[in-house]
C-alpha cells in the first residue's frame, strides 16, 4: 500500500515539476521575443491589406467547423451522461468537466458570439483555422472512442 502511494505521489510531483518547468521556459520566450513597445501603444496600428474574399472564406469555415465542435461536444456530454449513470467513476466525470469546459470555450470562441459582439480576427488568415480543425479531428476520435467501448 505505501509502495502504491509513494508511486502516485512521485507521479504527481513529476506532473507538477514539470509543468513548472513548461511554465518557466514559456515566460521566459515571452520576455525575450514578445515586443511590449508595440503592444502597448495607444494609437491604432494600420492593419495589414487584407483580402475580404479570403477573410470571407475563412469565417465561413471556421463558423461550420466550431459548429460542427460544439455538435460533437453535446455529443460527448449525453454519452459520458448516461455512462456516468451506468458506472458512477469518478474518470467519467472529469470526462463531463473536460468536455463542458471545451464546450464553453467553443461557444466563446464561435464566430457568431464573437460577431454579435462586433469583434473580429483580422490578419489571422488560415492560422484561424488551425485549432478548430485539429479539435474537431481530435473530438471525432475521443467520440468514436466513447461510443465504440
């Protein structure tokens, strides 16, 4: 029983040490890359020359594909639900905070909440769409996954 103990205890240590490691090294690329001068002016910065048919093409696909994520997320959710009521494990319910937090950060992140507030992501280009494209091809497995066991 202590053996079990000192090795979770050492596995969560591990974690923590190195997090503190990612965290340190983040900060200091931040320091050293980042220009704080241009960052914190006050007048408004000319934006580059963009093309309204590319920026076009990109909120289209970036509004389907963080639909279609937020699709798969409720999805996930009504399965861990009912997995949760069948089993009672505790992993499952880190399952259902994991997946609802992702579900808030994709309602926050949908292009229609962030035009309704009349934001926009400029300059972005297809970097835009990046991250919801790999989440979507990462909720697709963790969805099949769910459903197949």
């Amino acid at each position: 029983m202590e053996k079990q103990m000192n090795k979770k205890s050492s596995i969560w240590l591990t974690i923590i040490f190195g997090l503190i490691i990612v965290s340190v090294l983040a900060a200091v690329w931040a320091i050293l890359t980042l220009d704080y001068n241009a960052a914190f002016h006050f007048r408004p910065q000319p934006l580059p020359q963009v093309n309204p048919a590319d920026l076009e093409l990109y909120y289209i696909v970036r509004a389907v594909v963080s639909t279609v994520n937020i699709a798969l997320l409720v999805f996930l959710i009504a399965t861990y639900a009912t997995l949760y009521s069948k089993t009672r494990s505790e992993f499952t319910i880190g399952l259902l905070i994991f997946s609802t937090a992702f579900l808030m950060k994709d309602i926050l992140s949908s292009p229609f909440v962030i035009g309704a507030f009349r934001f926009q992501l400029a300059g972005l280009g297809p970097f835009a769409l990046i991250e919801p494209v790999l989440e979507l091809f990462a909720l697709s497995v963790l969805l099949y996954l769910s459903v197949k066991y």
